[in-house]
C-alpha cells in the first residue's frame, strides 16, 4: 500500500509557506491538489511544479459532499498504484471535509495517510479581526450551517462561504437569531497580500460581489442580553437572576408547590388562543408555559436535587426510546400502531402497581382523573362494546339523578351528580373528546356571552335588577346569534 500524503499550503501567498512545506512540494514529482483556486497554485506551477486539480469533479456535482466523495475515491485509486501527494488550503485538518473522509478509509484499512501539516486559515483570520479566540470562539460550516448551531456569545468563524448562493444560506439561519442589521465582517484571502475586510450589515451579507473559496464570515458576539433573547441560555439566564440572592422577592419566594395553579391557569389560557388560531396570542401563551418549566428547573437547581440538563436528557431519552421506528429500525404502518407500541414500551418503564389505577389520579382536574380512570379499566376490557351502551348508562344515571333532585338529600343529589359527571366523560372517551378542553370551551364560551348581557346591561338601564330574565335571556340570544355570524 502506497503512502498517501496530505499538506496544507496555508491561507496566503507563496511567501507564508513554511520551509518545510516548500521542501516537500518541491520535491514531489506531482501533486494532486483539491482546487486551482488558491494564491499558491500559480506560484508554484511558474516554478514547475506539476499540478493537477480536482475542479472539474465541482463542475459536474451538484452537491458539495458528492464532489468530497469522488475526490476521496480517486486519491485512494491513484495510492494503490504510486505514492500521492495531495495539497488542500490552510491545514489539512482544520474545514477540509476531504481529509476527513480519507482518514475513514485509512480506519477502514484502505489507504495509508501522512498527514504533513500546514498553517491554517485561522491564525491570519484572528490577527486580521484582533481578536483572541480564548474568549470563546465557533468555526462553522457555511454549507452546512443550523440555527441552533450558532452561540450568540461567542465569536463565530463561518468557513466554505464560496459564493452568494452559500452566503445567502447562512444569512438566513444567521436572521433567525440575530437582528437584521447586526454587524457582520467579510474576511477575504486573510494573511495573504490580497486580505481585505469589508463590515456590512447582515442583511447585505449576500450582495457582495467578491465572495469567493477565499472568504470567511466573522460574526461578532452580542453582549447585549436584550440582543440575544432568540437564544435557549438568555432566557435561563433570566430566570437565575430572577431566583438570584438579589433578584425578584416574589420568584425568591415560589415552591414547586406553589407554582402548580400558575401552571394549570397557563396551560389553559394557551389552549384558548390555539382555539381562536390567534398566533401572535400562543406566542405569548407558550411563553408563559415554558416560563413555568424554567421557573421549576430553577428551583429544582437552586435546591440541588435537579437541573434544566436532567429535565432535557429524561425526556429525549423518552422520546428516543418511545419512537423505535423513527430511531430505531422498527417498521409501523400507522398511528394506532404507534400509540400501541408507545404503550407497550410504557408498561416495561414503570414498576409494577397493585391497581390499573394507580398513578393515574390527577388532583389539578376531577375530570382528567375520570378519563384516566375509564381509559385504563378500557384497556382490559371493562368497556362498553359501543358508544350505545355508554348513552344507555348516562340516561340511566340522569333518571337517577332528577329522582334524587325531587327526593334526595343534598349527600343523594351530590352522589348521583357525580355519576352523570362520570358518564358524560366516558361518552368524551367514546367520541375522542377531551372533557377538561370541553369544559374549557364551555367556561370561555359562558365568559363571552355573559359579557356580552353585561354589557348591553350597562348601556340600557345600567342594572340588572331592572331587567326581567326573559330580558336578559335575550341578550344572551342576541349573544349567541353574534357568534354565528
């Protein structure tokens, strides 16, 4: 197996070549190189070197892994026949997807690497910008660039930035956090004669001309906490200062215990603005949900027994493990096979419990409870066959209920209210209803209209006493009748 060598030729001109590295390339007889277009490239070839270049594989790919891919077949083809020497930009392992594929296949035992170094790009790049990447700084992908790969606190490098439609790309992902106009520097052929930095806001980012395999985009970070909100670590941030020795009184003060009817009284006003599609309103409803999470991580931390950390690894772990045929290689055809195998998967997670019932008690929601209640018992078969059998049962229960109303006592009337509360969920059960969302709609509806005969109160005799309920329940059909429009 022939040797492979791989050199980096820097990020500038012939004159920022190391000794060494000038040596090396003298002496080779021919040097494969991943792309002609590099300062050093023409400077070498006047001095007679035998150069040859891998741009046409660009030209006939249309996608940037394709062309790493074929380059990396045929430097290994070519080491099984002689010793290659192979020259890519800066150094070899830093932003060069080729070399990382060839040292695959060298674990894979197919090629035999020397890896002979280089001057990366970033040396040059941190004196061009007089910055010190000890404060923290990302090197990233512009062809491969995430959201959330981003950290707004840090300085951040993006590399392979070749031409507009890349720039164009990362000015996007960059706009989802940052502000539109948030200064960003073009570095081009840094450490070389031709270096030039141009700042332009990030909305411009795509309309310099002179992007080419020679740029790097510098993003500065935000100091700023007002500036960074879009980022997962300021809101945490936040939140410890509000629970801070000097922070808030009030959320200083807050318990798991005394968070819960905050959380319930968040979760409905959500489900109210997903039921009007208002959604500038689930927003700010989602908002203040996940401030009620953040609040309990919080406390959980400050009291040393959990963080956020424990919060997010307990539920991925969940959700990895619950969805095998999205992780794993199991096959479903559809989604009741997957709430069956979600099942299944839940029943080997939890230890085994002397009731069906057990843990399924929610004290926050009668209703909830019920629900569980019947859908656990439905589960082994105590269930009606059908929906019929449930509205038979409630008829019963509601006879039951107005005899006891006409002779009862209040214990007797309150029994067998409770019986028709409970069928009325169950029939929910049957039809795939919600029965808390049910009464939710109810409460809001009720609020809606009332407000309405409120109101029409107000600008008519200014009392309610001064009207008859045949009145006032005329308002509220003129109430209803609004809503149909």
């Amino acid at each position: 197996m022939n040797l492979l060598t791989i050199i980096g030729l820097g990020a500038g001109d012939l004159d920022q070549l190391s000794i060494g590295t000038y040596r090396k390339l003298k002496a080779a007889e021919r040097v494969f190189v991943r792309t002609d277009q590099h300062p050093v490239i023409n400077e070498l070839r006047a001095e007679g070197l035998q150069i040859e270049s891998f741009d046409a594989i660009y030209e006939k790919n249309d996608a940037f892994e394709q062309v790493y891919e074929e380059i990396t077949e045929r430097l290994v083809a070519l080491a099984k026949e002689q010793p290659v020497m192979y020259a890519v930009p800066g150094h070899p392992l830093v932003a060069e997807r080729t070399v990382q594929l060839l040292i695959e296949k060298e674990r894979e035992g197919l090629v035999q690497l020397e890896i002979a170094g280089g001057n990366s790009f970033l040396d040059p790049i941190f004196g061009a910008l007089r910055i010190d990447p000890i404060e923290g700084f990302q090197l990233l992908d512009g062809t491969d660039l995430k959201r959330d790969d981003v950290k707004m606190t840090q300085h951040v490098l993006i590399g392979q930035v070749y031409d507009a439609f890349v720039a164009s790309e990362v000015k996007l992902s960059l706009m989802e956090k940052y502000a539109f106009d948030h200064p960003v520097t073009i570095v081009t052929a840094a450490g070389s004669s031709k270096e030039k930095l141009r700042t332009v806001p990030l909305f411009e980012l795509d309309r310099e001309a002179s992007i080419d395999n020679l740029t790097t985009v510098y993003v500065p970070p935000v100091a700023e906490r007002d500036g960074r909100l879009k980022e997962w670590s300021t809101f945490r941030e936040i939140i410890a200062a509000l629970r801070a020795p000097d922070g808030c009184p009030w959320d200083r003060e807050q318990t798991h215990e005394s968070l819960k009817r905050y959380l319930i009284e968040e979760a409905h006003e959500l489900l109210e603005a997903i039921d009007q599609q208002d959604d500038e309103g689930i927003i700010e409803e989602l908002g203040d949900v996940l401030l009620q999470v953040f609040l309990h991580a919080q406390i959980g931390e400050d009291d040393g027994f959990f963080a956020m950390e424990d919060v997010l690894q307990s539920i991925g772990e969940k959700m990895i493990r619950r969805h095998p045929h999205v992780f794993g290689d199991l096959g479903v055809d559809n989604s009741d096979e997957v709430l069956k195998n979600w099942q299944e998967i839940k029943q080997t997670e939890k230890p085994q419990v002397d009731s069906l019932l057990d843990g399924q008690t929610r004290h926050s929601s009668s209703l909830l409870t019920s629900f569980n209640y019947q859908k656990e018992a439905a589960k082994v078969g105590f269930d009606w066959p059908s929906i019929e059998g449930a509205f038979e049962k409630f008829e019963e229960e509601w006879q039951e209920f107005k005899d006891e109303v006409e002779n009862g006592t209040k214990e007797s009337q309150t029994d067998e209210l409770g019986d028709v509360l409970f069928t009325l969920v169950n029939l929910s059960r049957f039809l795939k209803l919600s029965p808390e969302e049910a009464m939710a709609h109810a409460n809001a509806k009720f609020k809606r209209r009332f407000s309405f005969v409120e109101q029409s109160v107000k600008e008519g005799k200014g009392e309610f006493s001064a009207y008859t309920l045949d009145e006032l329940e005329d308002y509220w059909q003129q109430a209803k009748g609004r809503e149909k429009k």
